[in-house]
C-alpha cells in the first residue's frame, strides 16, 4: 500500500479501491488512472478483470501490474457483485470505495474523505455527489434531453445510518449505486454483507448497509463522473433476471422494515412499491412472460403492497417524491 510523505493527520487510515473490470478496454486506462491520480496517498487499488473477452486483461498487465500499491486478480465471469466481494476479501484497508471500469474519478475524493474524517472522526459511510456525462465514442442521435445527475443537495452528518436513509430518501437524494459511497470495511465484515449474484445488485446491498451503519456524512460535493454508453445501453432489452434482482432487493428490503421507525419504514415500503412498477415495466416493456415462480412472487408482492400504495397517493409528501421517482426511472429507465 502506497503511502506519501504529504500524509494527512491520521496515518493509519487506509483505503481500498475495488475496481470489477468487464470488457472495457476502450475506457479501462483512463478510469484507473484518475484513480492512481489522487491527490491523498494511502491507498491501494484492487483490480478484479471478472473474465473479460477483450483485451482487457492484457492493458491492466501491461501497465499497472508493476505498481506497488495495485493488484490485478484475474477470475471466470461470475458477474459485478461476486468481483467486488472478490475484491472485499483481498482488502486491507480502513475502508472501502468501489469504482467502476468506465467512469471518471476526482482527484481529490480520497483527501477530501480524510480531510471529513479529521473533522467528524472515524465515520461508517461517506455519501457524495456525482454526475453523468455522454461518452463521445459512442454519440448517437438519440442522445437524451437530460442525463440522471446524483446530487445530495445538502452537507450533513447524521448520528447513524437508519437516519441518513430517512434524511436522504425524504429529499430525493438515496441512490443504491455503490459508486457514491465509501464504506468502513469492518462495518461489511463483522455484518457479513456481501453483493448478491444477482442484476440489481446495489439495489438489495446498499439499503442493507445503511441500516447498520454507524455515523455517516453526506456532501454534496460531485466526485464521480457516470459515463452515459448510450450506443450500447439504450438498446439493452431488460429480462427476467432483471425482474428477479428486484425481487430479491424487495425481500432485502422488507427484512429492514421491522427495524425501523414509523418514517423510515414508510420509505423502505415506498421503495418496494417503486421496485414493483419497475418489474410490471420490464414485462410490460419487453414483453415478457414471467417464469411461474418469479409471476407468483410478483403477485404476492403486488397484493400486499396494493393498499400501501393508495396511502401514499393520499399524502401530499409522499405523492410528490414518490411520483418524482417513478418520472426519473420510467423517463430514464434505458440509461439506468
């Protein structure tokens, strides 16, 4: 692990950058390397090529395997949930951030991390800001109006995780997407959470942790960069496994509720509901008949979540953020 002479307070605060790498040899070079271009040192970079079929294996050998603080693990295709828990395992760092092969880092996110850390001492989760860009190669006519932006709208420390769901789901500001967060390792080891093998994996990991989370500060700060492929993702048909990966993060999902006060169970149910829709649009959209286990999941689901639904349409707040969602996912739900 690297470490720098201009190191911060705390010199044993370390971090590990997990990085699942998937047939992106057009864009794998840049993403690595504004991840090595971080202003703060005490890091390492856990590269995990999850079976590619291109060649990008080979750039990651050719011009990282030597740096001393960078590991490259080659593994068989197991999808994007099982590398980053290949890449859990091999960690040794303080904390954990995940990054994706195709997308663009800020230099100064791992500093500006330590910096809050020196500020609110030692926090569970680091929650920030990031944004979508389109991806020149592959500029296509059909370029969206607006691309999904993942804004806080607020700088916040929240004494726990339960109440930062609260906080940022009442705002509009949760997003699952792992790569706007950074998470205390021992808060995923001593909890043994781990991404499923499923589509959707953010989507059932991320509540989860929230709920045993300790401390956790949000910024709005934007340190990611999301590249929009849309020649590739805009014709991407959705399938049952996509309806299967919702499934699991309901049932994920519902085991919170208990855990929960009455207002925050009131979000965990709203975003059952949200995943819901989502799977009629898959079918719907897709034309798709479900398998007769995933079809009587689905229905069971729908009936016991019906009447909740209507409640919501009733509430002025909820209606509101609730709707906003269900424009955002249906509006953008190619890209997403």
């Amino acid at each position: 692990m690297r470490v720098g002479k201009d190191m911060n307070k705390k010199t044993d605060r370390t971090i590990s950058v997990i990085i699942p790498v998937y047939n992106v040899s057009q864009y794998v070079l840049q993403a690595v390397n504004s991840v090595l271009e971080q202003t703060f040192q005490a890091f390492e970079v856990i590269i995990v090529n999850d079976g590619s079929t291109d060649n990008s294996g080979e750039l990651l050998e050719q011009h990282y395997s030597k740096i001393s603080n960078v590991t490259i693990i080659h593994t068989e295709n197991q999808g994007l949930g099982e590398a980053r828990n290949v890449g859990t395992r091999a960690a040794t760092g303080d904390y954990i951030y995940y990054f994706d092969s195709d997308d663009v880092l800020e230099r100064n996110l791992l500093e500006d991390f330590n910096t809050s850390l020196d500020k609110y001492g030692d926090v569970d989760i680091f929650a920030f800001s990031a944004e979508s860009f389109v991806d020149d190669i592959n500029v296509s006519d059909s370029k969206p109006k607006k691309l999904p932006q993942y804004w806080r709208n607020e700088n916040v420390l929240y004494p726990n995780g339960i109440s930062a769901y609260t906080g940022l789901s009442k705002n509009g500001a949760f997003f699952p997407n792992a790569w706007i967060y950074i998470y205390k390792r021992e808060l995923q080891v001593s909890n043994q959470l781990y991404f499923k093998p499923i589509i959707h994996e953010d989507e059932e990991f991320t509540p989860r942790l929230f709920f045993v989370a300790g401390k956790t500060v949000v910024t709005d700060r934007v340190y990611f960069r999301r590249r929009m492929r849309l020649g590739s993702i805009m014709h991407t048909k959705r399938t049952e496994k996509n309806a299967i990966g919702y499934l699991e993060s309901i049932h994920a999902l519902e085991s919170l509720v208990g855990k929960a006060d009455g207002v925050a169970s009131n979000y965990l149910r709203a975003r059952i509901v949200s995943h819901l829709i989502s799977i009629q649009m898959i079918k719907m959209n897709n034309s798709l008949v479900f398998s007769q286990s995933v079809e009587a999941e689905f229905e069971r689901l729908y009936q016991t979540y019906y009447n909740f639904f209507l409640m919501l349409a009733k509430k002025n707040l909820f209606a509101y953020k609730i709707c906003r969602y269900f424009v955002r996912r249906l509006g953008y739900k190619a890209l997403l």
